[in-house]
C-alpha cells in the first residue's frame, strides 16, 4: 500500500483545493496516470499517481489540502482482497470519518445539495464562501453549465449581474449616514451632542463592517498577487532606470516576420529575444539572490513574461531565450496568451524566472516602473510604441520609440551596469536585423 500524498506544487501556497479526482475510487491506475485535479493559487494542476495501484480516496472533491497531506492510497492487489475481507469496516469507517472532516472544514464540500440539484457540479469551498457572502443564487450557478464551480466563475457572475436590493440598501444607509455627519458639523459646539453623534458614528461604523456588499474581496490570484507586491517592497531595496528605444526598425522586420514565419512577433518577442541574449555578458542580472553576499548564476537566459487578459495576472516564463530561435519564442507567448485565456496554466509554466519582462503596451502608456520580484535580481518593463517627432540630419523626420526601464536590487547591480544593460538592449532593438543575423 502506498499513501497518496498531496505534493508541493509552489512556494507561494499553503494549501490547494481538490477540484476533481481523475480516477474512480475503486479503479486500477498506472504509474504516471493522472489521477487528481488541484488548484492553487495561480494554476490548475494534474497530479499523477506514483506507482500502479488500487485508487482509494480519502478526500472529497471541492476539499482544501496541505502539501503532504495524505488524500488517498493505492493499494496492492492483495491489499485490495485483504481489504474487501478483514478491513473493509475499518476502510469503510475511515472513508466515513474523513468526509466528515470534510464535512466540517471550512474548505470541505457543500453537505446537502439545494432543492431541485440533480446535475452532481462540484462547488469548491472558496467559490461556495463567495457565493454565501454575496447570497449568489445557485439557480445562476447550475446555470453555468460548468461540472466543477470554481472562485473565479462566482466572480464572472458578480462582475456581470445588477446591483442587488442589499447593495440599493446600502447606499441608502450611505445617504443617511452622509445626512448624520451633516448634523454632527451643525451640533459640534454642543459638547452633550458630540458625544452623542460619537455614539451614532461609532455604530454606524459597525454596522458598516458587517455589510458585505460594500466590500471587494480580491480572488485568490489576486491576494497572492499582493503578497509578492508587499514583499517585494519589504525586502528588496530597489533602483530604477529607462531608456528610450527607436523601435521604427524593429517594428518593420516584426510585420515581416509575422508574415514569414506564419506566427505573430511583436516587440515582445523582439525584446524577449534580445534580453535573452545579454546572459552571458550580464549574469548579475538573470541570477538568484544569496544567501550572504552572492548569487547563484543562471545556466539558462529564463525570461517571464506577464499575461493579463483580464482573468488575473500571470507570469509564465519562456525557457532559454537566448539560444531558442525568435519563431519558438513567438509560438511560446502565443501559447501564453491562450492558455491565460482560460486560466489553465500548469505551475511548472510559471516557475523558474530568472529575469521578468513586464508589459505595459496598452496604447498611451508612456512609463511604467515593475516590481523586482523575489528570488531574482531585476524586471524589465515595456511601453506601447509612440510616435516621437525627432532631428534627423537637417531635418526632422517621425519615428516610432517605446520605454525600456529596469528595477533593479541595488544590493547586487548598480545604476552604471543597469545602463549598460539597458544600453545593449537598445543596440540590439535598433539594428534588429544584425542582432538576429548573429543570434538566430
């Protein structure tokens, strides 16, 4: 018998949610099969079974799990038999007790199907929590027609639907509240009254605090989001710089390419491309940070790249960029794109970053400063193309220029080599043709 442990799938979360098991209780599985669905913070993940067995689960589907947790065991034939005979009560109780458990857990499944559910969805516990708080009718979430509910398709039914009686009651308790403080500026010169409206106000704050639908509550992507934020601002002390790039050249040959290669390449691509080839002259700026005074170089130019498509923001990263040639990097965010589309990103596509470009290319967007993430070194960030009026010999001509700026720890780069990287970035976007020509 081997016990099913819930692996570590990231460094960010504590804990996962059980979304759907893949194999039947009761069915034989095959080393490698993938036998469960987990979730966490930022991506779908199917687990496979680490060797032949039995599949007996000990976990309900919409549960939340630890890593090394254990949520099943694969059994040995003779195992099986030996169960069916002397240990099926004892099985059978604890299979009992551990959906009881569940049961009880704030993560655990729903424990009776409203009236009239006979379609067998799944609701994972943070998407039940949000719909509790909003008292989302379940009519609407059958209606969705999806097999497993998750927090962020309750948040698409929020976003979507009108503003409800509680929401129209709270903006009338708003306008009263407006009226009271009204009156407090009226009675301020009455001591006695003071202290009564001090009274009204300290209520009014508490029944504020109860009232849900004047909150936002961020989803799950976006709380670990914050997380990585407020710690990158706790811990890592950092620097800024930007150049300005002429990209006219470089936008040319990426319409071109588009055409020739049948894929789309942008100046993302472009950039991706080019970051990845600065690897061997600037280690400092794709290496792991510590511990003590060093930091671990990187053998590979693993460039992350943010996607947001409006489901969230994620960062998966594009392996070697600077020995893959530019049409597998375009089809890489390609794929990126795609996938951020339905939120089904695996986490071995998000781990591994050793330097983050992030994209700022929404028209208009003339600076941006990222956010150097931990565990690396620097981020990149770009701008939307512009067009820029410019001396040209005697002359003025229009050229199209962008923003490339660098965050950077000050603790292992300083503002001279952050320039010469910025410095070589630009060279190779300007004269993209001889970048490419000498780098593939």
């Amino acid at each position: 018998m081997t016990d099913f442990r819930v692996p570590k799938l990231n460094n960010n979360d504590t804990s996962y949610v059980l979304v759907e098991w893949l194999a039947e209780d009761g069915q034989t599985v095959r080393d490698g099969d993938p036998i469960v669905l987990l979730e966490t913070s930022k991506a779908t993940e199917e687990v496979e079974a680490p060797s032949d067995g039995v599949l007996r689960r000990l976990l309900a589907e919409g549960a939340e799990c630890e890593p090394g947790q254990v949520i099943a065991r694969l059994l040995a034939s003779a195992d099986e038999d030996a169960g069916e005979t002397t240990a099926g009560p004892a099985r059978q109780a604890a299979g009992k007790a551990a959906q009881q458990a569940a049961d009880g857990n704030p993560g655990g499944p729903q424990t009776a199907a409203p009236p009239g559910d006979v379609s067998g969805v799944i609701v994972t516990a943070p998407a039940r929590e949000l719909i509790e708080a909003h008292g989302v009718a379940m009519d609407r979430v059958y209606a969705l027609g999806r097999k497993v509910i998750r927090r962020t398709d309750v948040e698409e039914l929020l976003a979507a639907q009108e503003p409800s009686p509680a929401a129209a009651d709270a903006a009338q308790a708003g306008d009263a509240q407006a009226a009271d403080a009204q009156a407090r500026d009226v009675l301020a010169a009455d001591a006695q009254a003071r202290d009564v409206l001090a009274a009204d106000a300290q209520a009014g704050d508490v029944l504020a605090d109860d009232d849900d639908a004047q909150w936002i509550t961020l989803s799950r992507a976006q709380q670990r989001t914050a997380e990585v934020v407020e710690r990158s601002r706790r811990e890592i002390p950092a620097a800024f710089t930007a150049m300005n790039v002429d990209v006219t050249e470089v936008l040319s040959l990426a319409r071109d390419l588009t055409r020739r290669l049948r894929t789309l390449v942008g100046l993302p691509e472009m950039v991706v491309k080019a970051t990845g080839g600065l690897l061997d002259r600037f280690p400092m700026f794709f290496a792991a940070p510590g511990p003590g005074p060093r930091a671990r170089r990187a053998a590979t130019a693993d460039v992350g790249v943010t996607v947001d498509v409006g489901r969230g923001l994620f960062i998966p990263v594009v392996r070697d960029a600077g020995n893959r040639p530019l049409s597998e990097i375009a089809g890489d965010l390609v794929g990126f794109r795609k996938t951020a589309l339905t939120g089904s990103f695996r986490e071995r596509d998000l781990q591994g970053g050793a330097i983050t470009l992030t994209l700022h290319t929404h028209d208009g967007i003339v600076f941006a400063v990222p956010i150097v993430f931990p565990g690396q070194t620097c981020a990149l960030s770009l701008t939307a193309p512009r067009p820029e009026v410019v001396q040209d010999g005697p002359g003025f001509a229009v050229r199209k220029t962008a923003t490339v700026g660098l965050a950077y720890d000050h603790r292992y780069i300083n503002g001279r080599d952050a320039a010469e990287f910025l410095g070589e970035l630009r060279t190779a976007l300007e004269s993209p043709a001889r970048f490419l020509t000498e780098n593939g």
